[in-house]
C-alpha cells in the first residue's frame, strides 16, 4: 500500500512533540513528511533557544523523510523579516494553502484520488474548504491512532509530557493547552483515508 504523504502546516505539532521529548514519533509513520518552509522558518529560527537548534537538527538529520518545500508565502514573509518587518500570524497555514494550490506543489507528490493527512494544531485550520482527498489530523488525534493501533503504549503519557514538561530544558512557556482533549480530531478524507502501522 502507498503511504500517503504528511504535511505540516503548523508549527504546534513539532513544538509539542519537543516538548514531550517524542520528535521521535514522525519517523514511525513511515510516510513523506513535508514541512512548509514558513513553518520550517518559524521552528528553526532562533538557533540559541534549544528548541530551535533541537527540531533543526531532527529535520536536518532526517531528511529523508523530512521534505521542505518552498512556497511564494514563505519567501515573502522571509523577505519581510530581513527589512525587520514582525512575523505574520498564521503564515505556516498560508503557506499550506500556497503549497497545495500551487500545481508544482503537492501534485508533485500525489495523485488527484491519493490521500494527504496534514497534522496541525491551530483549530483555525479547519474553517477552509476541504479538499476530498485530505484528512486532517491533530497531534492529540496522532497520538491516540498511534495507541490504538499498538505504535506506542500511552497517548496520555505523551501528552502528560507535552502540558507538562519535566525535562530541565523546557521552560515554562512551553506548556501546551490543548482544545481538542480528550480525544483530539481525525477527520478522514471524503474519499477515505486510514492508517495503520
């Protein structure tokens, strides 16, 4: 069966996952994870805070899987923060939309029926119009999926770790609030989408 392809369109899912210490879990997937460069930008751009160099060095040193791809909404905004310009809110989903509409995008990777999961966090990412072929997935809804389907032991330990970091290094703004506890959200593709490890 061909895996799908995982795109990531929101920053919160790779901060959530470092938080937790559990990066580790994208790799399990065994699928092509596509991180949109806006997004890439945004984790990776304090190099002196440890979650930056941390997630940097997980994508760097994993690529494959770890694809960024480069959008017109991501150049933009780079070329907005060199005339010192603050970041723009919600540029890693424009830039998903960029990356998805672009015919040089996404299409380079499926075919019009083949499914596209994008994991994300920000609940503003539901309110665009669907295309029949993508399930969305949150990280909460990842990591149930993973538990059920034997990948790993505990969602909640996971998401104990991601609200409420014991490791030295995560401060205390990293603590997570998750909207869509307990069970988090999977929504499958109109035309039908499943994964199993």
């Amino acid at each position: 069966m061909k895996r799908c392809v995982l795109v990531i369109p929101d920053a919160g899912p790779l901060n959530s996952l470092w938080v937790a210490d559990r990066l580790d879990l994208l790799l399990r997937l065994s699928m092509p994870i596509v991180v949109v460069d806006a997004v890439y930008d945004e984790v990776t751009s304090d190099l002196r805070y440890p979650k930056d160099a941390a997630v940097k060095a997980f994508i760097d040193g994993h690529s494959p899987p770890f694809v960024i791809e480069q959008t017109d909404v991501g150049a933009y905004e780079r070329e907005r923060r060199r005339a010192g310009e603050p970041p723009k809110r919600n540029i890693g989903e424009l830039a998903m939309m960029d990356f998805i509409s672009d015919a040089g995008g996404v299409r380079r990777y499926l075919e019009s029926s083949d499914p596209l999961l994008v994991l994300f966090e920000d609940r503003g990412l539901r309110v665009f119009r669907k295309p029949p072929n993508m399930h969305l997935l949150s990280t909460v809804g990842l990591l149930r999926g993973m538990e059920k389907a034997g990948v790993i032991r505990s969602a909640d330990a996971v998401i104990q770790e991601m609200t409420n970091p014991t490791k030295s290094d995560r401060r205390p703004q990293d603590r997570r609030a998750f909207a869509d506890l307990p069970a988090g959200i999977d929504e499958p593709a109109d035309i039908g989408s499943h994964w199993s490890p």
